[in-house]
C-alpha cells in the first residue's frame, strides 16, 4: 500500500472525526470538505479516476460550496473563534495540511515523472484504449490540459454566488 495512500486515510478520519465534534456548523462542513477532497484523493490513488473526478466536481464542489453558503447565510455561528485563542490547534492544522499538500505534490511529481500518460492533442479510439479508457483520459484531460479554464469558471460561480447572497442580505437589512 502506498504511503500516500496510507496519509489520506488518516486525515480523512481525523477529519470526520473532528467534523463530529466540532462545535460550529462551518468547522463541521470545512471538515466535511476535507473528507471529501481526501477521499478523491483515495480514489485517484487506486485508479478509479472518474469517481475521484465526479468526487471532486459534484461532492466536494458543488454540494459544499452549497452546504458552507447555506450555513454562512443563515448565520448559525453563534460564538466568535479565533486561531489565536487555540495556538496548539492552529498549530496541528497547519501542520497537517502541510503534510497534506507536501503528501499531494510527491504524488503528483511522481505521477508525471513516470511518463506513462500523454492527454495533448486529439484522441483516436485505439490511443485512448492504450490510455486507459475514456475516464481516465478525460479526468487526465480536466486536471492537467484544462485544469486553468475548469479554475476560472469555478471561479467565475464562487463570485456570482457571493455576489447573489450580498445582494440578498441587502434586502433582509
């Protein structure tokens, strides 16, 4: 099994773990977040490119930015938190998502220094087969030749649905 496999594990349970014991509604779905983005990272690991691309787009995209903007609006955080009133915490944190990050850079270096797959230019039925499959050519595709125009329209919805709630809370106040 490999080590990076063996990190994401972890984190993903230390992350559910503190998501059930978090006392604000928004650490609870930032864990959440983390689960899901550790679990993309598993399913990537073992292979199974188009359910950690699916994972990625729908779970850890979509539905959460749709969960943490549902708890930010309805303002359920009743109790103000600081980093700096939890130094030891704030610590760990940033440790382990330097782990984390330092975890997903080995992993991705390692990945192209291999060399084993090219997704430029157009694709014949008999290359993609030599590929993998279709999903692992798209999902190679998505994250590495397109990855900076999927970043900004993902960009370009975070500021529109930022801007809708602005524009909303106007009208409650």
């Amino acid at each position: 099994m490999s080590p990076v496999l063996i990190i994401l594990a972890v984190l993903s349970a230390l992350l559910a773990v503190t998501m059930l014991f978090a006392k604000s509604p928004i650490t609870s779905a930032l864990c959440l977040l983390g689960v899901l983005i550790m679990t993309a990272g598993m399913y990537g690991m073992i292979g199974e490119h188009l359910v950690a691309t699916i994972q990625l787009v729908v779970y850890a995209g979509a539905i959460m930015v749709l969960f943490i903007f549902s708890i930010m609006l309805l303002n359920l955080n009743n109790e103000e938190t600081d980093y700096k009133d939890r130094p030891l915490v704030f610590g760990a944190a940033l440790a382990l998502g330097a782990l984390a990050f330092a975890g997903f850079g080995v992993a991705i270096w390692n990945h192209f220094q291999a060399g084993d797959v090219v997704v430029k230019g157009k694709f014949s039925p008999e290359l993609i087969q030599t590929l993998g499959g279709n999903t692992k050519v798209l999902s190679h595709s998505l994250f590495t030749q397109f990855y900076v125009s999927f970043e900004v329209i993902s960009l370009a919805l975070l500021v529109a649905v930022v801007g809708a709630v602005v524009l909303a809370k106007r009208k409650f106040d």
